[in-house]
C-alpha cells in the first residue's frame, strides 16, 4: 500500500521481476519529496498503478506472489 498520498513517479523494476524483501519496486512523490516504497515479502510484481498516476494514502499500488 502507498505509505502517502502523492504521485507515482516510477516503478523501480519491470512487471514480473522477482524481488525480494526490502527491495524498492516504486517512487513516489509527495510534498516535493521523493520515497521509495520497499518490497514487503519476496515474490513476483505486478503493479496496478501506472506512472504519472496520483495515490492516496493506502491505496493499492502493487501485488506481490
């Protein structure tokens, strides 16, 4: 989940990367500062927010299998 309200400036590895935890798999942006959202397990990514795309507080931003 997003940790902020903010944009999604990018995602940090393609759809169908395996991560593991701790990896950052998205950027966002919120109040002019940049965070990285961290993978929570290891698994495969899939995203369900694309760049560009704004985010609340909370929202669903990736699954990971």
């Amino acid at each position: 989940p997003s940790p902020v309200a903010g944009t999604l400036l990018r995602h940090a590895v393609a759809s169908g990367t395996s991560v593991k935890k701790g990896d950052t798999v998205i950027v966002l942006e919120s109040m002019k500062m940049e965070l990285e959202v961290k993978a929570t397990c290891d698994g495969t990514v899939s995203f369900s927010v694309q760049p560009g795309s704004q985010v609340s507080n909370g929202q669903t931003l990736a699954e990971i299998n």
